[in-house]
C-alpha cells in the first residue's frame, strides 16, 4: 500500500485513557500508519504503556520529552512524520475501526487536501447521518463552519477528525504555535483550510471525543486559556485578505468567547490573575452590556458579573466581606 497516513498522539498523564487510545488506532481496518506517540514528560505511568505498544507494533514510534506542551509535542510529531497524511488523536479520545479507512477512501477518490468525519462527544451525536455521501466544500465553508456550527460539516475547530496532505505542512512551513495554549488546533486548522485547493467531509461519526477531567473545556479557569484570544486575532489576519466577510464571524467568536471565561473567572474563586481578566473585559468592551444582558444568566448573577467585570479585586473583597459578616450573624 502506497499511501500511509501519520497519526500523531501527544501523551500527558493520560494513564487512564492511553490504552483505549492505541488500541483504536492500531486495530484500524486501515493498516498502512506510522503512529508517532510523543511522551510529553508524563509523571505516571503513561511513558511506560506507550513503551509497551511501540515493543508490541513496529508501528508505533515512541519519543519522550520534558513536558514543554501539546504544540511542541506535535510538533516533533511533525518534524518526525514521513506519511503522505498526516492525522491527530488526543490520548484521551478513541477512533472507530473504519476511521482512517473511510478518510483515507475520500481522499484517494477525490484527491482532496483535507477529509473530515463527523464525531461523538461522549459517545453521542444528535445528528447522526449514516448514509450521507462525502460532499466538498470551500475554503470559507469549512472556516464559517468551524466557528458557528460543530455539527455541519464536522469542520469544528479540531484536528482530530481530519487528515491533511503532509504537504500541507511542509510547503508552507505550518506549525502549532507554543505560545497559544488554548486555541492552537484551531488556527493550525485555519493555516491548513487556507493552504488546500480541496476539502471534503462525510457527516459519518468516527471519531470519539471524550470530555473528561483532561479535557480543556472541563477544567475552571485559568490564565493560559487567554491565549485564545490571541490564536483568534492570528486567524482573522490570516482569512482577511481573502475573506473579509468572516471576520465578524471570528470576532464574534472572541467576543463570547471573553464572556464565557468571564463567567468561568468570576465562579472560581481561587483564580486571582487580574491582568487576564482585563484583557478578557477589554475586548468585549464596547459590547459588553448587550453580551451580558443578552445572555441565560440570572438577573443576579448579571449584576455580579458586571461588578466583576469593572473591579474583579473589589468584588472577591466585597464577597469575603459579605461570608464574614453572614458568619457573624449565625453565631
């Protein structure tokens, strides 16, 4: 078999999903894979399975590292894929058998530059369309769909479901940026989308997506996932010139996207970075009142998170004020 896709997995803590992961990959119906697993400096037991696997399958090609995150992780990935395709999973995900098969037959068959699949998100999909032929799509498709719809086109913002010609990557130097820890698949996806002369997706869903503890949308705040916001400034540069009209679609990504993680600040009471919190009032500024009374919260929690918003300090103080005195009138 000529064709050979490289799947990349970066590995992080992920004792408990690790197994599930390889043993998805390496049973494919689809067997011509390099499946590259980089050890991002693991402090269980997870360097140790992957070990295993790469003695098991000469398929798989083990590299550790010191923990330096999930960019540089793929990207030693990158530098080390010899495939005409290249492919992601994340540790804690798993794939259907036919997976790269299906992706692999879109691809052979229309000599498209990037295939889709649909998905699951914890086993389920709500628009599961098993006899839905593969359909190309455009350039600004696949970008509006990665940012308004998850389920259309199966273009949400994710590598995970995808292979892309390794070309792709190689002819325009394209790799994750390590400075962006939140929102670096999406604009190493963007790079990819505006470097392909042909896209084609199936809405079949093959790929598994586990939210769990791993997960980044599961965790509470913190101050790296602010770097979201700079990874949607780098994909409104880069669609821009060719597509000016998506550029409301991607800020209005960024602007809830400040809203949300508002909220996931004002709730987490140990979280104390004040400077993210500007930045992420600061760039709905102008929008924030029709954003914040726009949205499902409670008229209470409104005015919280107004309050929050205006003087995060003032507002942690004043809450410790109030459970100090409330405490005082119980005894």
């Amino acid at each position: 078999m000529d064709e050979v896709i490289s799947v990349i997995i970066p590995v992080y803590n992920a004792e408990d999903y690790i197994c599930r992961c390889l043993d998805s990959v390496i049973s494919q119906s689809y067997e011509s894979l390099e499946i590259i697993v980089i050890d991002d400096g693991s402090t269980d037991s997870s360097g140790r399975i992957c070990d295993e696997y790469g003695k098991k399958d000469s398929r798989v090609k083990v590299f550790h590292q010191n923990n330096k995150g999930v960019s540089a992780a793929r990207n030693l990935g990158l530098k080390t894929a010899s495939g005409k395709y290249i492919g992601f999973v994340d540790s804690d995900d798993w794939i259907e058998r036919d997976m790269y098969s299906l992706l692999m037959g879109m691809a052979e068959s229309s000599d498209a530059d990037v295939t889709a699949c649909g998905y699951y998100i914890n086993d389920e999909n709500p628009s599961l369309h098993a006899e839905s032929a593969p359909e190309s799509i455009s350039q600004e498709e696949a970008i509006r769909a990665s940012f308004l719809n998850v389920n259309k086109f199966c273009f949400y913002g994710a590598l995970w479901n995808k292979i892309f010609k390794s070309e792709i990557f190689r002819a325009n130097s394209i790799e994750f940026d390590g400075s962006i820890f939140v929102g670096e698949d999406m604009l190493c996806l963007c790079q990819c989308i505006m470097r392909s002369k042909k896209i084609v997706y199936s809405p079949i869903p093959k790929y598994h997506y586990s939210c769990n503890d791993m997960s980044v949308t599961s965790k509470p705040f913190y101050s790296e996932k602010v770097t979201m916001l700079r990874a949607l400034d780098k994909i409104e540069s880069i669609v821009k010139p060719a597509y000016p009209q998506l550029v409301p679609v991607v800020r209005q990504r960024s602007i809830l996207t400040s809203y949300n993680y508002l909220r996931q600040a004002m709730y987490n009471t140990s979280f104390s970075d004040y400077a993210a919190i500007r930045e992420l009032r600061d760039n709905i500024k102008n929008e924030f009142i029709s954003v914040v009374m726009g949205s499902d919260l409670s008229a209470k929690d409104k005015v919280k998170l107004t309050l929050f918003s205006m003087s995060p300090r003032a507002f942690r103080n004043l809450r410790l004020s109030y459970k100090a005195m409330s405490g005082l009138f119980k005894k």
